[in-house]
C-alpha cells in the first residue's frame, strides 16, 4: 500500500498508515516494495450469521478493496461472545493458522475492534499482521486525507486509537529523546513513548483549533447572509457527491470508493432569486470509529449548523441494509447533536432500479424524493423542494424608502423577490419578500434616517 505525506509547517511529515505493522516496515527498510494488493483473510466471531451479519462482512471486504487489499477467504465463528483474550476459540484459531501456507496472507482483517490484549494475542498465535475494522477505517482516511486540516484530523484520530497499542505509530517513537528534563529516573519505553503521544496529540488540538477559529469566521459569514443551510448526509457511497454536482454545479470528486470526500465542500446553489447554500460532509458507515468523529466534530459542524439535512440513502440496496444504513446515519448525527434538524430523506441512483421497484419505494417512502445524481432523474423535484425551503423562510416587507434614500432601494432589488412599487408623497412604497437578516437591516437604515 503506498504512503501519503504532507507538509507540516514547512517540513515533510508521513502520514502514518494505521495498520502498517512490524512486518511492513521492516520490508520497506529493507528496499522492498509491493505492486499488487495485499492478500486478507477475514475474520468474524458473531452470534448468527443472519443477512446482517453477512452485510457486515461484505462491507469489510469493501473496506479493505478502498484500503489496498483483497480479500481471499474468511473464518466465520459463531458463538454466543468472542474469545475475551484471542478473540477467536482455540479450534478456529486453528483452523485459521492451518490456511496460512495455501493462501500467503500479509494480514488478518477482523470484522469488530479489537483490544489491545486481543491484537497482541492474536498476532503472537498467528505471527502475522493483525488489524481490526476500526484500523482499516481509519486506513482509508489517511488515504483519502488531502487538506492540511483534514491530515491534521486524521493523524489525531489515529493516535487515540494508537495510544493503547505501542507498535509504533511513527518510527521516530522508536527512540528515546534525550537532555535534561526529558525524562525522570527509570522512566520505560513504554512511558516514553506515551508522553510523545500524548505532547504531540496536544499540539494536533491546539492546530485544529486554530483551523476551526478559521472555519468559524467564514461559517459566521454563511450564517450572517440568511442563506437556508442544507446539508448532505448519509451513508458512505451513497452518492452524496454526485448529487452535490447535480445540484449545484460543483465539482467534487467522485469515485467508486468509501469515504472518498472527507474535507467539507459548501457551494451556493441560485435558483430564481434564491440562494441555497449546500454543504457535503464526510459519510458515516455502522460502527463509525469514536475517534474519528471526536477528531472531525469541527468538520462536522456544517451539519449541526444546518437548516435541512438531505439524508441521502441508496435506492438499488436491498431494503434490510438500507434500513440498517439509516440507522447508523441516525446514530452518528444524534452524537454529533444534529439529531433535531429536519430532513428530508433522499433516495440515489433510481437508474439502477425498474419502474416496479420506484413504486414499492413510493409506498414505503411516502415523504421521499427519489432521484437519479447519474441521469439526472428526480433532481429538478428535489430542487424545487429545496428552492420552496427557501422561499418560505423569507419575510413580508412593506416598507417606505425616503425619496432621499434612492440607494436602499437597490438592496431590496438585489437581495427581494417579488418587489412591487407604489409612490407616495413621503417616498416609495415597497412591498415583497426578503431575507430576514436583510430586511432587518433595511427597517434600521430607515430608522436612523428617520431620526436624523
């Protein structure tokens, strides 16, 4: 798998990959590289292997395709709860070890989050790379990370995974600084190599916090103007982006690929006289890492700030795991407190379904738009929605302007709709619709003329 680097105040910094382990590096130090994807054994202790269950699984495959990796065979356990210390029974452990000389595996992909005892277990019985869900989710992140911000976010996500699991995040943790002050008496590795984590986790807080102050002056701005805030959300892939094309015009990147946007993009969308303003956000998916929504809560707060959620799902899934998706969406923004906002539920690639299916979703969706982002079907409607959203948080203005102040009467053409005119002996007489934040303005303007 490759590395990403970034600058960092002028100086080259890896962007670790968070389940490159002792194995990996040792290849890399030794000159060696790797031009085809890593081989990965799947493994998953549940209760049942009911449809669930299989979803999960399928979706960690996707997974470790978006990381690098395919997979080529997977270990099912069933039982009641896994192992406490080897996460699988002592049989399947077995069984699984026995598969190693047929299939070459580089790595062993567990379907859960692993304790440290149990990664660490697991790794000595098996004597290969070992990574759970939550490594590989962050993977993909350090991957797709591309703004210094969203590099900055990553990094802090993985080190508070990485605090409990001392493999070495970076490599320069593998030495002891030195000089006064830099130690007390007897202090171990171990203890070393947690207070440079903990030091340079505070100095990623103290930068994103410098970023957010950044983020919130342009937010201020946003909200200053009285511009509907609508926000998309939904699950990874659901095709978020490509409706935020389709909308607005923009032209975010889209790929085949799970968590392909993780920097926020808002574009304004002008329809009629009316301004929308449309942010896209990173994608949710079940089990989504604490880490990763603690480290990317400022991210997220285009969300939280929003008028209207578009919670956008994908309309060619079957029913069971789009209602599953759903509720991982749901999960994620009650966390991130925008449990409360309104939304409207916005069902994708409609081209990939037949008219009979359309229907059944009509029936069990009443409130739902269905759209095409690919064809374009559906997308008019859901902007017609959206420019409805609009018009209705506009206000009532009846308003006289002084004949000596010709020039307000530019601002109600240039932020009003509807403007109608009537002249009067003390001035002109407006009436129409405009922006709350704008009309208020207006009345003071008035006002101190008035006063004068």
């Amino acid at each position: 798998m490759g590395k990403d680097r970034y600058l960092d105040h002028g100086k080259d910094r890896q962007l670790q990959r968070t389940y490159r382990g002792g194995a990996e590096r040792a290849a890399d130090r030794n000159g060696g590289t790797r031009s085809s994807p890593e081989k990965a054994i799947i493994v998953a202790s549940v209760p049942r292997l009911d449809d669930a269950a299989e979803d999960s699984l399928a979706e960690l495959v996707e997974l470790l395709r978006t990381a690098g990796a395919r997979s080529v065979a997977r270990v099912v356990q069933q039982r009641k709860r896994p192992d406490p210390k080897t996460y699988l029974g002592r049989g399947k452990l077995e069984e699984l070890h026995e598969m190693f000389p047929a299939l070459r595996p580089d790595l062993v992909a567990i379907n859960a989050e692993l304790s440290a005892g149990q990664q660490r277990a697991l790794e000595d019985r098996l004597q290969i790379r070992v990574v759970d869900r939550t490594a590989v989710i962050l993977d993909i992140f350090a991957l797709h990370a591309r703004t210094a911000e969203g590099k900055l976010q990553v990094e802090l996500a993985q080190l508070e995974y990485s605090y409990q699991r001392q493999e070495g995040l970076w490599q320069h943790l593998e030495r002891l600084g030195g000089g006064v002050g830099t130690r007390g008496p007897g202090e171990s590795q171990l203890e070393s190599d947690r207070r440079l984590l903990r030091t340079r986790m505070g100095v990623l807080r103290r930068r994103l916090r410098d970023l957010d102050r950044s983020r919130g002056v342009m937010r201020d701005r946003r909200l200053a103007s009285g511009a509907p805030r609508v926000a998309l959300a939904g699950y990874t892939n659901a095709g978020k982006s490509s409706l935020m094309n389709a909308l607005s015009g923009a032209r975010v990147a889209v790929n085949d690929a799970l968590f392909e946007t993780l920097d926020p993009t808002t574009r304004a969308i002008d329809e009629r006289g009316c301004r929308i303003l449309l942010s896209d956000t990173v994608g949710f998916i079940r089990h989504l890492p604490h880490q990763l929504v603690e480290a990317f809560r400022s991210t997220l707060t285009e969300v939280q700030d929003a008028d209207l959620i578009l919670h956008v799902a994908d309309a060619s899934e079957p029913e069971h795991r789009r209602l599953a998706h759903a509720l991982a969406v749901e999960d994620v923004l009650e966390e991130i407190g925008a449990g409360a906002i309104p939304r409207i539920l916005v069902l994708n690639k409609i081209d990939c379904i037949d008219a009979d299916e359309r229907q059944a979703l009509v029936g069990r969706h009443p409130g739902a738009v269905l759209v095409s982002a690919l064809s374009g079907d559906g997308v008019a409607a859901l902007r017609e929605r959206l420019i409805a959203l609009a018009r209705g948080r506009l206000t009532h203005l009846d308003i006289v302007i002084p004949w000596s102040a010709g020039t307000l009467l530019s601002d109600v053409y240039r932020q009003g709709h509807d403007i109608r005119e009537q002249e009067t002996e003390s001035g002109l007489r407006v009436t129409g619709l405009m922006p709350p934040a704008a009309a208020a303005r207006l009345h003071t303007a008035i006002a101190a003329l008035a006063a004068e």
